[in-house]
C-alpha cells in the first residue's frame, strides 16, 4: 500500500509504502486519531521507518494500491 498523509499547512504531503494491507492500515490510523498513544498517528513503512504526526495537525490520509512505474509516454 501506498499512503499519503496531508499535514496542515504544509504545502508537502508525507508518502510512503506498507506492507500491511488497507484494512489493518485503516483500522490503525482509526484507533490512533480516536485518541490512542496521546493524539499521535504512529505508522511505519516496508524500510523500517517510523513516522509519527501529531493528529491535531492531520488533515488527510489517503491509501492507495502501489501501480508499477511507467516509463515513456504511454498512459
């Protein structure tokens, strides 16, 4: 899974890759924006780093099957 994180005024957005499938991602990123571990969102990607954003600042996160690279012009 691809995920993008928007972060309130902030002109960049966070991405990075899971190995962990939507469901588990979705139910993780629900549990911890409820208020679990203090109002942080805490996710970890197939590299082993961690990204921890606080949730009063999230203002989205959008998960996304990884599509393979294209290369040339074709669409």
């Amino acid at each position: 899974m691809e995920i993008h994180i928007g972060i309130a005024h902030s002109a960049r957005e966070i991405v990075f890759e899971s190995d962990k499938t939507a469901a588990e991602l979705e139910k993780t990123i629900a549990d911890q924006v409820a208020g679990g571990d203090g109002g942080m969102l805490r996710l970890e990607d197939t590299k082993g780093h961690i990204y921890i954003v606080p949730t009063r600042t999230l203002t989205y996160v959008e998960l996304t099957q990884e599509s393979g690279r294209k290369v040339g012009f074709a669409p």
